[in-house]
C-alpha cells in the first residue's frame, strides 16, 4: 500500500480534517495540541470507558478494511457507554503502528472509526500513534447520563426478567465465516453475519431508552458471550438467573448446520455481538416489550429470570458455565 503522507505532521492533519466532522460544540480544543479541551456538562455525570485490540488477538488483516477494523473497534467503546445509558461525547485513540500498517492504512482505520462517530454524536478529540511489533488500538470513550438514569449491573432483582435486544451468535457466525470459508463472504445468503462481525452497531439509542426507565433494573453488553456475561451481571448483583430460551440469529444457525456445529454455543458463547442485557421489573416486562417493539420495530428477546441460587442454569436445572471471551486466556 503506497502512501503520499510523508511526515508525521502531515498524517496528523489528515487525521484532524476527518475527525472535524464529528466535533460537537462542547469540544474547546481537539486533534493538534498536546491535550483536548471539553466542557462537561454540569447537570451530567461523565462515564468513561478504555479498550485494547491487538492484531493477532481481537482482528487479523485478513478478510478486514481498515475501515472496518476502525469501526468494530470504535464499536466495542461505544456499545460499553450504551450499557451504562449514556451518550457519548468524545473519544481519545492511541495507536501502535507497524510496516503493514502505513499511512494510507491509518487515514482508512480513521475514516471508519469517524464515521461511527459523526452517527454517534462523539468527537475523536486526540490521541497518540507510536510504532509498535503489532497493530494496537486503544481507545478511551467519555460519555455523560442523568444521574438518575445511570444503569449499572449490579441492580438484578429475584424475579425480574432478562432480555436481549437481538437475537444472538451473529458475529461469532461471521468470523467462523471468514476464517474457515471465506470465499463465502460475499454469499447473499451469509451478508447480515460478515456484517455483525466487520461493522457491528452500538446499541447507543436503545441504551438511553431503558436508562429513561426506573423499571429497568440492570443493563449490560454482551461482548464476551452471554454465559460469561451474564454470569457476571449475576454475580456483582449478589443473584442468579435460569435461562428459558436463547434467541439465535438465523444466518448465524445457517452457518452452524453449515460446519456441523452446535448453534447454540455461537450464541451463549460467541461473543461481540453488542446486545444489550436488560433485567427489567416481571411486572414492567410486558408494557416495556411492546413499547420497545413500537420504538425501534424489533422485538424485545425474553431470555430467563433472576432468582436467589447463585450462578446460571438452564429450565432443567443443568448448570451453564461461562464459555465464552477470556481476555486472559491463553
């Protein structure tokens, strides 16, 4: 990949002129100085929020743009502001760049994470870019929600309900895809599950619209898999849960009778799908449903129940162990 940006100085005004487009007004001083400048707001509380990808770890280059690369991983910081209610109001990106990854190679990463961002409301105000023996992107996201609208998961109740905002498994079904088959990627048949997994969509809008409900009890995203995350959500809030139904994305049960696989384990356990986990009142649950299904014209996806019995388990009884991302493992 060739490049006509000579200088550090000139990527960097690269860099700026595509992220001026995202900079709402209470950015002071963005890409350019040594530091950003923002005027929080007073009647806010501001929630921030930092993720790491690796090459070889979180993406490969293989069967991704820069750009879509860019925007998964502006993705995954945004849908963590959504899980707390929040809007986002700007965001800071330090990059570890290498030989494969030259300045035509940035200036793409930057114009897809821009163009979350412009869709967002959230200004890309600085960051860093230093050389590194592997592709790093670590972005810090600030985000700003009411007081009274902040959603933690520490609030689930015995008896509330948990809902998903989506079927299930989609993006696992997509990267199954593209490193095992991939000259399927461009099949018809297989487009909305590459999609969930190149370009995901933070559930931002949906996330303020429960933090705007006392009878959401509880709210998070499910980025490392439903077992490992809602066995977390369980667990800080001192409950458990058993699961009656998981809602499985139909391209994603397409690609698992495709390679044999259990359809269920792409949803339980696959991961980076950005739904957001909703324990919401039992006696909410209904009003709530319909009424979501009216604003956003998808359904609201029951999934089970919180109860006293620590940890998950299905209807049978049978334990449900966290399968899914461990950002620790080997």
């Amino acid at each position: 990949m060739t490049s006509t940006i000579a200088s550090e100085d000139e990527l960097i005004a690269s860099l700026r002129e595509i992220c001026a487009t995202a900079a709402p007004e209470n950015i002071i001083l963005g890409i350019g100085d040594d530091a950003a400048v923002w005027r929080p707001s007073r009647s806010n509380l501001s929630v921030i929020t930092t993720d790491a990808l690796v090459e070889g770890v979180h993406f490969t280059l293989a069967g991704m743009s820069a750009r879509d690369i860019g925007q998964r991983a502006f993705a995954a910081n945004l849908s963590d502001i959504a899980a707390m209610g929040a809007r986002p109001v700007l965001a800071t990106i330090a990059l570890g760049v290498n030989a494969r990854s030259d300045a035509a190679w940035i200036v793409e990463l930057y114009a897809g994470m821009a163009d979350l961002a412009r869709r967002s409301g959230c200004a890309i105000a600085g960051g860093d870019i230093t050389r590194a023996p592997a592709i790093t992107i670590a972005i810090t996201v600030v985000g700003e929600v009411r007081p009274s609208n902040l959603k933690r998961r520490s609030g689930a109740r015995p008896g509330d309900i948990v809902a998903v905002t989506q079927p299930l498994g989609a993006s696992h079904a997509g990267l199954r895809l593209l490193t095992d088959r991939p000259e399927l990627a461009s099949d018809a048949r297989f487009a909305g599950v590459v999609r969930a997994f190149r370009t995901p969509q933070p559930r931002l809008a949906e996330g303020r619209w429960f933090a705007a409900s006392r009878s959401v009890h509880a709210l998070m995203d499910s980025s490392d898999g439903l077992s490992t995350d809602l066995t977390r959500l369980c667990a800080v809030s001192g409950v458990g849960a058993t699961i009656d139904a998981v809602p499985i994305d139909a391209e994603a049960a397409a690609v698992a009778a495709l390679f044999g696989d259990d359809p269920e384990r792409y949803a339980l356990d696959g991961g980076e799908d950005f739904a957001l986990i909703a324990v919401i009142a039992a006696s909410a649950f209904g009003y709530l449903a319909g009424r979501f299904a009216r604003h956003f014209g998808t359904g609201l996806y029951r999934v089970g129940t919180i109860e006293t019995q620590p940890g998950i388990r299905r209807a049978t009884g049978e334990p449900i162990a966290p399968a899914g991302w461990d950002h620790l493992a080997g």
